[in-house]
C-alpha cells in the first residue's frame, strides 16, 4: 500500500526546476474509466485509497520527514514524537529475505522547514540540512541528549543488513523508534514564522556544495523515496533575495499577519486572487469569506514566462519537478503523505477558508488581519497560546495530490492527515502500513465496508485500475506515467463475489481474468498480520501471465474508521 489515501475528502465529492535561487542555489533543477460503485450512504464511513506495488521490488527505502518548526508546533511535534513508534512497530512486520521478520533496509531523516527569511533573517536558515546528530559549530542540542543517539556526524539514522548476511549495520545506539521520535523534536520550535517546508524539500534530496552536501548518500539510487510533510500551516517558499520576492518577508504592513502576507499571494479563491490585497498596502478589506473546496493554490498564468508581481512564491510543480529530478524522473519511486492543515474528517462539510481577526488569539495577533483556523482540536495551550488549530494548507495539499495516483475518472486521489486529529495514532499507524505495503503488497488496513451484510462473506465496494509503467517520452504513454486498465473483482462461474475465507481461485475462469479478490490472510509471512482481519488484496491472472515490470494497483474502496462503532462486521 502506498501512501496514496484519501484521508482529505471536500465536501462529499472525490477529488483527486525552471525556477532557480538567484546566485544562492545555482545548481537545482532547473483514462480509462468504470462504472462508479454503489457507495453506502456517507455517514458509514470513508472512501480510502491506496496503492499495492505489484512484483517483489528492493527492500529498500529513504524515509524524509519534513517538520514545521515553527513556534505554534510544539505539541504537534510531541504528538507526532509519541505515535512514531507505531509505524516502526509495523515496518519491523516485514517478512525478512531469509525467513522470520525484518526491518527493510531504512534511511530515516529529518529535516525542518527554516529556510530563513529573506535579506531580513538567517540566509537560508537551516539549508535543508538532515537534522541528525548535527556536527557544525553551534548546533542547537538536540532533545534528550547528543545527537538522540546517532553516531557523532550522523545527520541521518541508517539501518541496514549487512552485505554479508550477517546482521545488520545501524548508525545509532539505543532503540530505534526512541531516536527517530527525538529527531522528530529535535527540529524545535523557534525556526521562521515563515515555514517552507516544500523548498526544505527540495534542497534536502538536491544537496549542493557550500549549502548541504553532508546530505549525499542520504538517497539511493535503487531505494524508493518515501516523503511525509509536517506542518499546521501552509507553505511560503519563495526566492530567498527580497528584491525578487516582492518584499514579502519584509513586514512592510505592520496590520498583517506573516501567515496572511503567504496565503494572500500563494492562494486564490473562486478562480481569483484573495481580494483586498496588495504588497504594497496589505489587507485593506474587512473579512472574507469561501467555500475551501472553491480555494486552491495560485499558479503562474503562463508558466513559461513567470510573472514574480503575480506569484513571488515557488510553483509547486517546480518543486515536483525537483523532487522527481532526485530520483531521476521515476514517479514510480516517489510516494508522498502529510499531516497538514486541512479538515477532520468530521469538519469537512463545513469547511470555510476565511481572512478575518480572531478574537481569541493573544494580543497583539488578535489585533491582526490574519487568515482563521481550518481546523481547531480540543483545547489545548499551543506556544502560541491560543489552543491547538491549524491553517489551510493549499499548496501541501496540492504537493501531496499532485504525487498521488488518480482515480478511474481521472481525478486527483487526496492524500493525507488532518493535523488536528490531535492524536496521530491513525496517521502514523496507516503512514507505518504505507510503507510496510511497498514489501509486502496487499494489505488493507481499514475495515472494508460490507456492502451485502445478509451474506457470511464481505462485499467490498471498490473501484480497481491497474497502472503499468511507461516512459512518459514515448508516443502513448499519459503524463502520469502509467497505462491504465480498470480491473474487475473476481466472481466463480456462477457470478458470485468470491469468499475471502475460502475464495477458491480455481472457480473463476481464464475468461474472467484478470481481476482482483479478497483474502483473509493473517499469516505474518505470507499475509497481513497487522492488518483488519489479515485483509489483503490480491490480484488473479491468466495462466502464464505476470504483472508488468513496475506495475502498480490503484484502489478505491468504501471503508469505516477502525473504531467507528457503525462499521459492520467483527472487529479484530
């Protein structure tokens, strides 16, 4: 499974480096479709998306956590410290190459979203450098201690099996998921209040001489890249040089908010700028107001020719366009989750995205034009001191989309958390089956909704496509990458789903093939132990055929909340 789910859902519906750092960064970079499934009704559960890797590839994976540390993240950071065991818990789930289980081979790094704050702060700030046990002269110490146990010099946590067989190789002393949670705060929370997170990114997996290069080898070339961005607000990368970035970092209105001087130029709503607002004066209106489903991140009108008076901002797709450039263009080794600011799950209908003056922020920010919270979780004292909320992240979600797979209609699959379900166990629990699914392909972590509860056997309502490899130069093959082939689920000759205790393959016919199926499979070597009832997908092909090197299945499937005490059948 990977990282493809869409735990950011708008409204009911499904919704799916040209650019260079002046002389400061001189070297980055430059369908088929079916018919709709019959959903259950909406209060049940939630549409979940995921993606199997079809084959056996490398066990082998660089996993980069991108953290805000702004000063309104420290209780996001300690809740996402407390919950990263559980997704190491399920990687050391994997069956190992030799029998038992084992954990793939990890690079686990992290960095903070600081890039400085134009002319008027630290230059650069902290350059995308992997956090790690920090060697430079006056390094922030780190949370608990030197280095959180890594080695001294290490910037990243490396485990590994030795070439030999005969063990494995790590760079740190102590527990695993104990030094990867203290890396996760080490970042803290005194960087910019202008987080940019995605150029972070970008400079992370691009590493250059002078600014980062104690980040080569933190990629390999034969690994895959898994990316998990951090943050409760949206992104502000821009050009560094304050003449090229219309003074943005520059406080030039006072009557501003830093995070409303990002939105107002990275945002736009109704197909339109946010209205009243300009560099030069700031926010001149009284509030504003729109449906966030109508809100999106702004883009150049004509890419070819940047306009920085339009967007000073980076574009996101140029910062895709970096981030597949690290892995030599191949989407396929690239997979991509957040915890942003976005709506719960439970909030989504009513989402607003709005500019406005909140009155029970502290003085002086509530005497600020600045945009309201998208999200706010129970009361609970945020270092900035007006609880524990969340900002929309437009430009993380589009980052996060953008990577994604689509759906059969050819919309964006959503991808991602809500930062304020204020308890990450969810998030690090599905991001920990995410990656475990790369390995062991298959495993369907979330109760599947059962269509058909009359029958003994579940009748998962899904939408299957399978995504063969292509090179995007050759004459045919989508921009995405992939060719697409809806899959149907398997039915015997008499037209029956098959049972997921007992599914007799040998029922269904050459003729219906191929098709995919479920199986209750909680064999810790040859199934989904840590899955709801050992749930694991698979695929059922003709005599003699076998996937297409790379390929890949894309699911859409109605599912229920673990806990959710609507959702039909047995709990584990």
């Amino acid at each position: 499974m990977i990282g493809r789910h869409s735990r950011f859902l708008s409204r009911g519906s499904r919704q799916g480096l040209q650019w260079e750092i002046a002389c400061a960064l001189p070297l980055l970079l430059s369908a088929c479709r079916s018919p709709p499934p019959n959903w259950p009704p909406p209060h049940v559960g939630q549409e979940t998306s995921f993606t199997f890797l079809l084959g056996s590839p490398p066990r082998a994976i660089d996993i980069l956590f991108v953290i805000d540390n702004s000063p309104s993240m420290a209780n996001k950071q300690a809740a996402l410290a407390a919950n990263i065991p559980k997704m190491i818990q399920i990687l050391q789930q994997l069956p190992g190459p030799n029998g038992g289980i084992s954990l793939p081979d990890v690079h686990i790094g992290v960095v903070s979203s600081d890039m400085g704050a134009g002319n008027a702060g630290r230059w650069l700030g902290d350059r995308g450098l992997l956090w790690g046990n920090d060697p430079s002269p006056g390094a922030i110490a780190t949370v608990g201690g030197a280095g959180c146990g890594l080695d001294p010099g290490a910037r990243w946590i490396e485990d590994v099996l030795k070439l030999d067989g005969s063990g494995r190789s790590q760079n740190y002393t102590g527990v695993l998921a104990d030094v990867f949670s203290c890396m996760a705060q080490a970042v803290g929370f005194g960087g910019s209040v202008y987080p940019q997170p995605l150029q972070a990114l970008r400079v992370a997996v691009n590493p250059q001489s002078g600014i980062n290069e104690a980040n080569t080898g933190f990629l390999r070339s034969k690994a895959y890249l898994f990316i998990v961005l951090i943050s409760d607000q949206d992104d502000c990368s821009a050009d560094p040089d304050d003449t090229k970035n219309d003074g943005l970092f520059l406080q030039v209105n006072p009557g501003d908010s830093a995070r409303l001087r990002c939105a107002a130029r990275g945002h736009i709503c109704n197909g339109q700028p946010i209205p009243d607002y300009a560099p030069a004066t700031g926010y001149t209106g009284q509030g504003f107001s729109a449906d966030l489903g109508a809100c999106a991140a702004k883009d150049q009108v004509d890419p070819a020719h940047p306009d920085p008076a339009y967007l000073p901002l980076i574009r996101v797709e140029d910062v895709v366009d970096s981030v597949l450039g690290a892995k030599a263009g191949r989407a396929n080794r690239v997979l991509v989750s957040g915890i942003i600011g976005w709506p719960t799950y439970s909030d989504r209908l009513d989402a607003r995205y709005a500019i406005g003056k909140d009155s029970a922020a502290p003085s002086p920010q509530n005497t600020l034009w600045d945009t309201l919270p998208i999200c706010t979780a129970a009361a609970t004292a945020a270092s900035e001191g007006n609880g524990y909320q969340a900002y929309a992240g437009l430009r993380l979600k589009q980052f996060l989309d953008t990577l994604g797979h689509r759906d059969t209609d050819g919309n964006a699959v959503p991808n991602g958390f809500s930062i304020c379900d204020q308890d990450f166990t969810n998030a690090m629990t599905q991001l920990g089956s995410d990656l475990i699914g790369f390995f062991h392909p298959g495993c369907v972590y979330y109760p599947l909704v059962d269509s058909n509860p009359s029958t003994l056997a579940v009748d998962p309502e899904c939408q299957a496509v399978q995504q063969a490899y292509c090179d995007t130069n050759q004459t045919g093959c989508p921009s995405s990458g992939y060719q697409e082939t809806p899959l149907p689920q398997c039915r015997n000759s008499q037209g029956e789903r098959l049972d997921p205790g007992n599914p007799e393959l040998d029922s269904v016919s050459d003729d219906n093939r191929p098709c995919w199926y479920l199986l209750y499979d909680p064999d810790p070597l040859t199934g989904c132990p840590m899955a709801f009832r050992g749930q694991t997908i698979s695929v059922l092909r003709q005599a003699g055929h076998v996937a297409p090197p790379g390929s890949r299945l894309a699911m859409t499937c109605w599912t229920c909340p673990d806990q959710d005490p609507l959702c039909p059948g047995p709990s584990r």
